[in-house]
C-alpha cells in the first residue's frame, strides 16, 4: 500500500520548497512475540519477545509486555538498561523521536535493543498498515506521536489476544504524561507511570533508586525558598543572542573554587573570550560544560579571579548563611588591573550532563532516604539522591545521574545508577578514571566482532591486487619492551647507484576495517587506543591489534609502506607509496637495536640496516632543528608491577636511548611525505594535524624564570625559542636546560587534527613543518585509518567513498579523535597519579631532592626528577603562627620568613600520601631542606637494622 507524504521546507534564500515522499505501508511486519500464530517468524539473528515474560507486577495478574513511550525513553534509560528489565516494544514513532532529541540515549537505547538477553523488540509502526496514523489537522506533532503510541498499544492487544492461548500477554503502556495516560485509559488501554509501574515491582525494590526525578516541582525542598533566579526561556535566550544582549559559550567550572566558574564564549567576533562568573546566584544552576547564555556586568561591578581554595563541604544542604560567608570571602579589594570581564548565568541553552562517579554523603538524620551525593570530579556541584541503600553504598564508588535542579533546591536532584565497588580497590579506581574520562572500554560486541577475519587466516591472491611483494627485504621493527601492537617496521639497504632505499612499513589496518561496517564504527568512536600503567583499552579487537595487523617478526603482514631513494645526506630524491607484504626479519626492543648499532662484533644484515638507518636519522634531526624544530620535555615514567599483586613496586623515569630517536625521525618524515601527498590529491578532504603557536603571553613564565638565573630565552618564533633553549646552559647545573624545557612544554597549545577544506592554517609549531599528518600507527589511532584510506584513493590501491570526501563528515570525525585524544591524556595522567599513590602508600616517610618547577602564592611546586613526580609544598600556619610570606610576581619568588624560594631552586622535601579522603586521596609534599624554623620538617635519620647497616627494602622477589 503506497501512501504520500507532503511538507514545506524553507530554502536558505528565503524561499518554500514542496517536498513529496513516497511512504509504503505494509501487512508482513512482525509483532515480535512467539505466541503469536498470524505474525511471519523473525529473522534468525533478530531478538524476539519471551512467550512467557518473567517479571511480576501487583498492577497486573499475568505477564505482560512495555511499551514506553518516548519521554520514558528520554527520562528513565537507566531503569530500561537494568537487567531485570526486559520483553519491551520499542515503536518506530519513539525511537525516531529520541534520535531527534538525544544522540547518547539513542545510543544506548540501540545498545540494549542489540543485546538479546534484554528481549527488546523494535516495531515499525509508522510502515505497518493498521498502526500507521496520519496527522489531523491543527494537530501537533507531540499529540500526533502520542496517538500512534495509543494506536500501536491498542493493536498489539487485540493482536495477541488472538493468539489462540489460555495464559493471555497483556501491553502495558507506560508513560509519565498525564494527558497521554488519561487518553489510553478512555481508549482502553492499561497505562501507568513509570514510577507506579517500578514501585510495583515488589520483588526487586532496589529498581525504585533508579527512577529519575522527572518533575523539579515535585522535588524541591520542604523549605520552599528560593535561592536561584529564574531562567530566561529559550526563545528569549535566542533573541538576546542574536541582537548581542546576551552571549553564549560552554560553562568551566572551577575545581578550586565551586564559587567561581568561567564561560569560553563562542564565536571569533566575541568582544570577550572568556566571561568570570562568581557567586551562587550568579552561578544559577550551570553544571560544568553546559552551553549557557551569560549577562555581561557593568565594568564596576567587573571582579578578579580569586585565589582562595573553596570545596564545598557543608553538612546541611539548606545551610545558605555559611555560603554568603563564603562570597564575601572572594569580594575582596578588586584592583582595576586584575579585574576580568564578569557575568551572570541567566539561562541554560543546552544541558551537557552525564552519568558522574563518585561517593554517597551519607546523611546525619536516621533512617534518612534523601542523601547528598559528592563526585569524584571537583568541577561538579554535589548531588542529591534519594536511596534505600544508604547503608550498603557508604565506602562505595556509585554512579549517579542528574534529573534537574530546581531553583528552591541549593543542589541538583539525580537518582543512583549502580555500584562499581569499594573505593580504593585497584579494579573500581581504574573503572572510575574510564568513566571519568569517558573512555570507551566494554568488551567489543558480536556485531563488531562478526566483522573480523575467519581464522586461520593467510594471505589470499586477491589481496595482492594494487600490492608489491617485499617479503625478501630485511625489515624490522623497534618498539618498547613488552609490545604486542607493532604498527610499524623499517628497513634500509644500499642501491647500485650509491644511494640508500629507506622504507617505513605500517600495518595495514584499513585492509580489515572497511568503511561503514559496524567494527569501522566503533574504531571511530573509540577513536585511540588508551594506554594505562597496567592496561591497555584497545581501539581495534585483540585479533587485528596483537595479531594480523602486528608486524611481529617471521610472519608474513599486509602492510603500506613509503619507500625513499635517499642520498648519503639524508636528502629525498624519489618517494614511493605503495600496498606491500613483508615478513619482519627481526622484533627489536630500543635496546636491543642500540647494542646491535654500538657492537664491533655484530655485522649481519639487520644490524647494517640499523646503523644505515641510524646515520640518516641523525642528519635529518640535525636539518630539523636547524630549521626551528623543538626539543622540549616531559618527564614520563615507568612503572614496574609485581607479577602476583599487580602493585607498582618500584619507579623511575624512561630512558631514552639514540634508537628512540631514530625511529622518531623516520616516522617524522613520513607522515610530512604522506600529508603532502594526501593534500595534493585531495585538496579539501585530507585529515592533516596542526600545532598552533602559542599566544606570546603563553611564555611570559617562562621568560621570567629563566631570567631570575640570568638567561635569555626568545619566543619571537619556534627557530627563535629552540636556538635559546639550545644556549641555556649552566655548567654547575646541568638539569636546568631540562627544567626549561619542561616549562616550554607547558606553554605549547595542544595539537589538533583538522580537515584541509575547513582551514588554512596547516602549520605545526613544534615540528616547523608546513604541512603534518598521522600515518605510521593506525592499529591505535583512528585518524591514520582514515589517512591510510585517502593515501590508498590517491595511489589509486583503493576507491574512495561519500563519507571520505565529505569535508563536514571529516570535521565532525576530526572534533571526536581531539576529544578521544585529549581524554585519554587525561586517563593516562590519572592511571599514574593512582598507581604513584599505590607506590608511596607503603613506603613510610620518603625524603628526595627536587627543583621548584612553579612559585604560587603561598606554596611551591615541586619536580622530583627521580620519579618524575610533582607535588605543592603549602606554606601554612605552623603552632597557631601565621607564616611570614612574601609574594613577588614579576620574579617570580616566594619569601617565606625571611628564606627566598626562585623556580628551579634545588629542595629537598617529604613525600607521603594524605588518605584522609578516601575519594581524593593525594601525594603530599613538605619542606625538609633547606631549614625554616616553624615551616620546616624535621629530618627523619635512616633506619638502621641490628648490625647497625642502614636498612633497605627489598622487593618480595629478591634474596
């Protein structure tokens, strides 16, 4: 049966265009249930109802099916996830809607839709014959949407009832719209709340935590004051945007302070970047993210970014007095030099919560159900939830979700999602640091998995279409120690013309991954493998990573490579890129590779390859230098975990060795070789990756504290600042060149991929490149997939497709691989500080030597080169005594009674770790040396065993 369906869209010149679209209804659409006799069976691999659903309801006599509708969708997903949950009829009309309204709950909904112990049924009403409604006229299209509801409601009873059986399944509608219930009760359908629907669910109890709080009005506090001003409505918001009364930007706020937060305003012609916010009221209920609309302050009324540390840890949420305290605290004398343009949050635009990990406050009040909930993140306000568990969560990590945050209510309402474990246990802190950092880590599904190769697996003769045989060179790889994910090997012989043929090879990821199939998918969101200190969170199945895609050595591997004919000056005289096979001669760790290049004894092929390779790498990082590429720092560190516990038992800084740098140099140069050729073929549509300068007030820290040891740095441009860095030198100190460029690396700007034809600045800063890509690990970053994909296109291995050339699909991929990127930095940096907690955690009092990387107001941060760790050493009140502090900015210094403190002074100091907060345990650091009375900690003489030796702790694997 073919139907039309006709609406108006308006053109961007201003215009009307009629569009008429073909809609085929149909009668062979099944209900999805097994008792069913007139229905055609389900496909094979599609989820279908249980004909005897499990669940009891007092509501109901017998079993029965949900059919939520789409705010239930919307509002009450963690009840829906809940495993006991199940046989669910999701409707076209439904999750159409949610798709419109929520990209992450239509996510998961579809997750759970893909899980076949859930027995969730997707029904397309809007194409079946006797369920599909057309709008009446002056009918909205909510009211629309909530009759074909009703509609399929009514239809799926009386379908089933002629199922012919004796134990009858009733469909239960649930939905929270109190007109849209009323409307199926008159029509005869069963309809109820899902609150009312849960609550009857006697046997399971813990279900009722979940339910979201869906009404503010229901849940403000007794006390009925009103602490928040109202927010503007949308429409007015937009109105203010657009005639420049008020501006939008994304809401930042403070983890120091929960009084303070700042707004980034969007747009490149905003007269101000960044807009102070201080303040309850002026804070109005923005949650850290939120795109918000700001009121700009009159200029008197402008305020300075406080320097006072403010968490929030009142006990009595209705408290308001102590919070007026508190802001009084911040109004402090505001010189006009150091006041910010300020502003009030006086409507939220769009909300950008999420499920947040943290610990329940448990509440004073006995046998009390309503409990303040802290998270883990300090940027986030404390949560009110209401929970029969009180008992059973205290000492737990849980996850809560945010309802809303009604204006008489000093804190959001949310509703409990689930446990994830004790706190401080190894397993529950690392799934904490995942979630946080919203890092993709559940196990892959069947539907990606089913597009993985069938095992075992050989190279076939259609794969060596558009591919070259290179299975006779003497390749080889070098990685760090314990590798399995080899991205990438190299080789370098001599030619009969005296020149040198120099190839990196890759992993040919793109082979298996093909565009739009559901493992492409999730490469894509996953985005970047994520390396923790004791796990790694793939991006590509375990199969493809450590296995087929692996260049291990002594197995043949598909691999792309760039192949240069290269002088003995390391100059380019001819590139090739081509498909190719090979077979590693040799898995090399940087070690191993450097005894080979410094052996006298050792002349095989691989090692001649290797100091062949080696030579070039050093001419070519010479040219690179000398062109203003910098050398800055970072200081990283390795873990060493016991076998049997999996604790860190000891840790230092990497070392690095000549071959890391040789295999830097070669990668370097590949993916500049590959980016200019990606670009000239695909002008608009090539992934590149850019390094911005930084603004010139980005370095004034690091001018200053070179100063204070009267050396000169330059920042006019990247030459500028290497060649000064290459000239800071002290001879009776020579870890200083390193401090410098620890801080210079502080002062970088973040890299970013971009789409060609959506930019025209390429430059990348740190590399004095024009032109920069990512080519050479595609097993754990998505962006070289894509490269790999456009540089196969331009050497004509392989056809592009209408996603790849799309320049807005490339910068929407683009804005998620910086996120994935900047988030698993983030994970990676809180995998070390959990696992250098563990480490100090036994270890009693730990005196080191370190420099002062930054001087505050009243405290220092300290460098311990030894462990690569940094810590604040707090100048607080010692006996009641206020220290003396003196703070000079344009030094900088800190005087602290009498004793002068400059960056990159040599201290000793006390490391410990503070457990006093079990949710924010920390590395403390204390001042040993050199000696302030009252300030100062004693020093702790060594301990001595019975002989009178100092003792030393072994490790449980040592004689």
């Amino acid at each position: 049966m073919l139907k039309s369906k006709t609406f108006m869209k308006k053109t961007r010149s201003g215009g009307v265009l009629k569009i008429v679209r073909e809609h085929y209804l149909r009668d062979d659409i099944g209900c999805g249930s097994p008792i069913c006799l007139h229905c055609p069976p389900p496909e094979p691999d599609r989820t279908v109802l249980q004909p005897q659903p499990p669940l009891q309801s007092r509501l109901l006599p017998g079993s029965h099916y949900l059919l939520p509708d789409t705010n239930v969708l919307l509002h009450q997903i963690d009840i829906l996830e809940d495993p006991l949950i199940q046989n669910v009829i999701i409707l076209q009309t439904v999750l159409q809607e949610v798709r419109n309204r929520s990209g992450p709950v239509y996510k998961r909904i579809k997750d759970v839709v893909n899980n076949p112990d859930k027995h969730f049924y997707t029904f397309t009403n809007e194409h079946h014959r006797d369920t599909y409604i057309e709008q009446e006229q002056g009918e909205g299209a909510n009211d629309r949407n909530d009759r074909a509801i009703r509609t399929a409601a009514k239809w799926y009873n009386e379908h089933l009832k002629q199922s012919g059986e004796t134990q009858q399944i009733c469909i239960l509608l649930i939905t929270n719209d109190r007109r849209n219930k009323e409307k199926a009760v008159e029509e005869g359908i069963i309809a109820y709340t899902c609150e009312e629907y849960i609550k009857s669910l006697d046997a399971n109890p813990e279900l009722v935590d979940r339910l979201a709080c869906v009404s503010d009005e229901a849940n403000d506090i007794e006390s009925g004051r009103v602490i928040f001003p109202d927010h503007v409505a949308l429409s007015k918001l937009q109105q203010g945007i657009k005639s420049g009364i008020y501006l939008q930007g994304t809401y930042r706020a403070s983890r120091d302070n929960y009084l303070e937060a700042t707004v980034w305003v969007h747009g490149d012609g905003a007269d101000n970047k960044e807009i102070l916010i201080q303040g309850l009221r002026n804070l109005n209920r923005a949650v850290h993210e939120d795109i918000v609309a700001v009121e700009l302050l009159p200029k008197e009324k402008w305020v300075a970014p406080s320097s006072v540390v403010l968490q929030d840890e009142a006990e009595n949420e209705e408290d308001i007095e102590k919070e007026e305290e508190k802001e009084k605290m911040l109004k402090t004398t505001v010189i006009k030099s150091m006041s910010k343009p300020s502003g009030r949050v006086i409507g939220i635009i769009k909300r950008n919560w999420r499920p947040y990990c943290g610990m329940l406050s448990k509440s004073l009040i006995k046998e009390a159900r309503k409990h303040l909930f802290t998270p883990a993140d300090r940027s986030i306000p404390r949560i009110r939830i209401e929970t029969r568990q009180a008992d059973a969560l205290e000492g737990q990590r849980i996850i809560v979700a945010v309802d809303g945050w009604p204006k008489n209510s000093r804190y959001p309402n949310g509703h409990f999602v689930r446990n994830l474990g004790t706190a401080g246990d190894k397993e529950t802190e690392t799934e904490v640091l995942l979630l946080e950092h919203d890092v993709p880590h559940q196990p892959f599904s069947q539907a990606v998995l089913s597009f993985l190769p069938q095992m075992p697996w050989r190279i076939k003769d259609e794969d060596m279409k558009h591919r070259i045989d290179l299975r006779h060179l003497c390749v080889c790889s070098v990685d760090p120690p314990g590798c399995t994910d080899i991205d990438d090997a190299l080789h370098c012989r001599d030619m009969e013309n005296g020149n040198l043929e120099v190839g990196v090879h890759i992993a040919d990821v793109s082979h298996f991954i093909r565009p739009g199939n559901a493992l492409d998918e999730e490469s894509a969101n996953r985005g970047t493998t994520v390396y923790l200190c004791d796990r790694r969170i793939d991006m590509v199945p375990d199969l493809l990573s450590s296995n087929l895609c692996s260049l291990r050595s002594n197995v043949e591997r598909l691999a792309f490579s760039c192949i240069w004919e290269i002088n003995h000056n390391a100059e380019i005289i001819n590139t090739t890129f081509t498909k190719s096979v090979i077979n590693s001669k040799a898995s090399l760790t940087y070690a191993e590779a450097q005894m080979r290049i410094d052996s006298a004894s050792m002349n095989d092929d691989i090692t001649l390859s290797l100091r062949g390779l080696n030579k070039l790498a050093k001419i070519l990082k010479k040219r690179r230098i000398d062109n203003g590429a910098l050398t800055l720092s970072s200081p990283e560190v390795r873990f060493h975990i016991d076998s049997e516990t999996h604790d860190p038992i000891d840790l230092q800084t990497k070392e690095l060795k000549e071959t890391n740098s040789m295999v830097e140099e070669f990668m370097l140069l590949a993916n500049i070789s590959v980016a200019q050729k990606i670009y000239d073929e695909f002008s608009e549509f090539a992934l590149l990756r850019k390094h911005p300068a930084p603004p010139p007030a980005n370095y004034d820290i690091l001018v200053k504290a070179a100063s204070s040891k009267n050396l000169e740095i330059k920042t006019d441009s990247a030459k500028a600042l290497a060649d000064s860095l290459d000239q800071a030198d002290h001879p009776s100190f020579p870890y200083l060149n390193t401090l410098l460029r620890i801080l210079a690396t502080r002062c970088m700007m973040q890299a970013v991929y971009f789409c060609s034809g959506m930019d025209t600045d390429f430059h990348h800063y740190g590399l004095a490149s024009p032109i920069y890509t990512h080519f050479t690990s595609p097993i754990r970053r998505y962006a070289d997939v894509i490269v790999h994909r456009l540089l196969a296109a331009a050497i004509g291995a392989d056809c592009t497709y209408p996603d790849l050339t799309d320049k807005h699909k490339l910068a929407d991929i683009c804005k998620n691989l910086n996120f994935r990127h900047k988030m698993a930095q983030y994970a990676q940096r809180s995998s070390v500080a959990f696992h250098t907690q563990l480490f100090f955690k036994n270890k009693g009092l730990v005196d080191e030597e370190g420099y002062i990387l930054f001087v505050r107001k009243n405290a220092i941060v300290v460098l311990i080169p030894k462990f690569g760790l940094e810590g604040t050493v707090f100048f607080e009140e010692k006996d009641k005594r206020k220290a003396k502090i003196l703070y000079n900015d344009e030094i900088p210094t800190i005087t602290v009674e009498g004793t002068t403190f400059y960056m990159f002074d040599k201290v000793k100091v006390r490391i410990t770790l503070d457990a006093s907060n079990i949710q924010h345990q920390k590395i403390r650091m204390g001042l040993v040396e050199p000696e302030i009375p009252g300030i100062s900690l004693p020093k702790v003489p060594p301990q001595k065993c019975a002989n009178g030796e100092p003792q030393i702790k072994k490790s449980k694997h040592e004689p």
